[in-house]
C-alpha cells in the first residue's frame, strides 16, 4: 500500500472510496455511508479480462475498470479506516490489474477526495475497447470461481439503477447480452 494510503487508514478518520461496480451491491458494504458522487476523467468499462473470478484462462470473462476518459456516475463510500485494509485486499491482491489513485469526486455536498481504482492500461490484464458483440460474448460465456460473468454484470447494472445512475453503455451491452442468449433467431 502506497504511503499516501497508508496515511489515509492511519488517522482514523473515515475514507472515502469511489464505488462504480461491484462495490456498490457487495454485501459486506452495502451498510456503510453513501453519497451519489461523479468522477470526470475516467468512465466505467469492461475493461479487464477475468481469467480467475468472472472467467478461466480458457474462456476469459470481463470485469470493470475506470478507463481513462469521459466521466463515471458512482458512490462515495464513507469506511471505517480499519475497513481500509480489506478493500486494498479486495481490490489490489492477485494480479495487479488497477492503479489506486486518489482522485477528486463531486457530489451533492461539495467536492472529495475518493481513493479509486483505475484500470492499468499496460497490464496483460487489459482488454481495451472490445466491440459490443465480443463484450458481450465474453460477458455471456464466462464463469470463474465467484460466478458467472454475466451474474456480475447485472448484479451491477441492476444496483445502478436502483440507484438512479444511468449508463448508457452498459443498457446496450445488456440489450446485446440477451440478443446473443436468444441465440440465432436473435438476427446474427
């Protein structure tokens, strides 16, 4: 953990950590403090190859990342600084696919500092701006130790927009998803 992190659990004081994925619906913190936020200058994407939770090394499934550019509609989580620890864990074990960044998030009561995880672009990890279809695919066929891939991403959507947050990109992805598991009636 890098020492401006290490800093942020060390005070005491709550730390607030941009939620934009699963964050947001993981049980263990859902009951914790949370503010609609925005986060310019990286967007939510499907973004990483899961060759272990969402996915195998044989039949990859994605997961999300802030990807550089555009803007993210997410949560600013309040955590107990001894929660600190266990998100790093959470996020950052395994291979290292995100870059911790602490970043500036708006929300309806000002500005904040958030500790978000950003997708590293040169990691082998990384798979880019994938058409819909081939997202879609992946998302549809994977599987790993935590699920199916496709459980994950609509865990996800679902929670955004029970939330109100709306994403475009992942509705048409979701509209793509179930024209592929239609299957050949579904007009490919």
């Amino acid at each position: 953990m890098p020492a401006e992190i290490e800093v942020l659990r060390d005070t005491g004081e709550p730390v607030c950590v941009f939620a934009y994925g699963s964050l947001l619906w993981d049980a263990e913190y859902r009951e914790f403090a949370a503010e609609r936020a925005i986060l310019r200058g990286y967007h939510r994407s499907f973004c990483l190859y899961s060759y272990d939770y969402r996915g195998t090394p044989a039949d990859p499934g994605l997961t999300l990342g802030l990807d550089r550019g555009g803007s993210c509609r997410g949560a600013a989580l309040q955590l107990p600084a001894d929660r600190l620890d266990r998100v790093w864990q959470r996020e950052m074990s395994g291979r290292p696919v995100y870059a911790a960044r602490l970043l500036k998030v708006r929300t309806r009561s000002g500005p904040l500092r958030a500790l978000a995880f950003t997708a590293l672009r040169n990691c082998p990890d990384y798979a880019g701006n994938l058409s819909l279809d081939r997202a879609a695919w992946l998302i549809l066929r994977a599987a790993g130790r935590r699920g199916p891939c496709r459980e994950y991403f609509e865990n996800t959507l679902r929670h955004l927009e029970q939330l109100g947050l709306v994403d475009r990109h992942l509705r048409r992805l979701a509209h793509r998803i179930e024209a592929l598991a239609r299957g050949p009636r579904s007009g490919l």
